[in-house]
C-alpha cells in the first residue's frame, strides 16, 4: 500500500494523494495516514460538519480502520481522510489530532 501512495504523492499539480506513516522499532506499521487532496479542497468550502467513525479490525492486520466523512451544504457526505492505528487504546488516536 505504501508504494501505491508513493506513487501519486508529490509536490505538484499532478498530485492525488497526501500520506503520512510511523513505524516502530522493528519497522512494522504503526500508524498511516492518507487522504484524497482534492478532498482537502473540498473540506475548506464545507467544513462545518466533520464525522468519525472507527472499524475495528476489519483488514487482515486486524488494525483499527479510522476514516473521517464531512457534509456538504446539500447533506451529502464526501470521504475525508484515512487511518490505520496499532490498537485501540487512547494513545494511539493522538495521531490522528
């Protein structure tokens, strides 16, 4: 997964992804972080209404699957952002804020 991301991440226009991880000690994935940037965009026209909802171990990692989902004017929702976390205790959601 991460070279896909790598893939469309960069600084220019042509740009689709923004993406962020951290590994432990014995590089495995402790946290990744990825999102959509033309999402971004669209978040800072409708930025009144932020969800978050978490999944937990719904991938073969069993790690938990946090996404977040904004509204739009018109109630529709657009996909925002999305985490995969080590577990699920509160230390490791202080990567999402």
């Amino acid at each position: 997964m991460l070279k896909a991301l790598s893939e469309y991440r960069g600084n220019d226009l042509k740009s689709k992804y923004y993406f962020a991880y951290k590994e432990d000690d014995r590089d495995y994935l402790k946290y990744l972080f990825f999102a959509y940037l033309e999402s971004f965009k669209y978040f800072r026209k409708n930025p009144n209404v932020l969800l978050l909802n978490c999944t937990y171990k719904i991938n073969k990692f069993k790690m938990p699957f946090l996404y977040a989902v904004g509204i739009n004017n018109t109630r529709q929702n657009f996909k925002l952002t999305y985490y995969f976390l080590l577990g699920e205790i509160e230390g490791n959601y202080n990567f999402v804020i």
